[in-house]
C-alpha cells in the first residue's frame, strides 16, 4: 500500500493511502499547478521491494522532472508550461475532469441553471451525461406552480464536443442560454483537441 503525505505551508499535514496505481494516477491529475506551490507532496511505502516497485511505477508512467526520490519519499515537483507529467509512451486517452468539473460550474451560472451533484462526478469514461434543470414558476388558478425542464446533454471527453439529448423546456430561452455557455466553455478547448487529434 502506498501513502502520500501532503504538508501545506502552515504545517498542515493530511494523509492518503492508495491501494492500487489506478488510484494514485487519478489522484495526481486532480492536483493543479497551484497546488503543487501551495503544498509538498511526499508517497511513500514500506519496504524495500514495495518502495522499488513505486520508482519503478514513476519513471515508467511520469516525466523524470515531475519527481525526486529523496530519502525513500518520491516528492512531485512543478513542470513548466507546455510539458506533460505523463509519459505518452502509451496511446493513452487522459481525460482532465477538473478542468470539466470548473467548466460545469461556470455553465450553470451563466445558463442559471442546476445540475445534480452526482453529474459533477466523474470516471474515465470517454462520454459524460448528464442532466441540466431550471425551475420554473407559473401563476394558474390563483396558486403559484413550481414546474421543472431539464436539457439533456451528453459530452465527448476526448473531442470536447457534446450533443443534446431529451429537451422539456417552458421557455425557449433555458435551451438558448444553455448552448450559448457551453460553447463558450468548451470553445477553445474543442478547438485545442482538434489540432491535437490531426
């Protein structure tokens, strides 16, 4: 088993244990730029076969300058821009769910709309679905309703693309908005993996 220590720099200290190698490459891409100033990351793991079979792990999956083996620990350094941590030997898809995650975020606000918490989750699935809502209230034989629409949307990881599924809209304008943000959201990027897919 493999543990990670993260010490920020008021001393604070949390600390993680990962079972397999799956969970510590999906950890490790959750970590930003700034994260990597903020705090000191530091695996680890017992024994001396276990602690090879860690740097082995490392130099065969991350850049050698995103690391330094010191003292047992295999410590993440910052990678200037432009320079992958990952290695790409592999034909490997690498789906940024963070950068998904924020996207979403600023969609629902623009749209004013909602999403369920459980679309905010994510795996390693090339396509993502999911479900975005507005209430919307109406004023019918003297009583005030409270009706809800939703726009289905499904979203190519890889691509950066999306298509809309199953549409209940009460205004036009939900289903306007909502195209309107998510271009604008996932514009550059789309434009980004094109020029990389070629």
């Amino acid at each position: 088993m493999t543990k990670l220590i993260v010490t920020s720099k008021t001393k604070e200290r949390m600390t993680f244990h990962f079972k397999n190698e799956e969970s510590i490459v999906t950890f490790i891409k959750n970590i930003s730029t700034r994260d990597l100033r903020e705090k000191k990351y530091a695996f680890s793991t017992k024994g001396e076969q276990q602690q090879e079979q860690l740097v082995y792990f490392f130099n065969n999956t991350y850049n050698q300058n995103f690391f330094t083996f010191i003292g047992g620990n295999i410590i993440l350094n910052i990678m200037p821009n432009g320079i992958h941590r990952e290695l790409k030997s592999k034909a490997r898809r690498s789906f940024n769910n963070r950068i998904l995650k924020r996207a979403l975020l600023n969609i629902m606000k623009d749209a004013n709309c909602d999403l369920e918490k459980k679309y905010l989750k994510f795996n390693d699935d090339r396509y993502h679905f999911m479900r975005f809502t507005q209430l919307h209230e109406t004023f019918f034989n003297g009583k005030f309703e409270r009706k809800e629409a939703f726009i289905e949307v499904g979203f190519d990881k890889l691509e950066w693309s999306y298509t809309l599924g199953n549409i209940f809209v009460y205004d036009a304008k939900f289903l306007v908005n909502l195209k309107k943000s998510i271009e604008k959201y996932t514009k550059y990027l789309r434009e980004h993996r094109k020029k990389k897919l070629k």
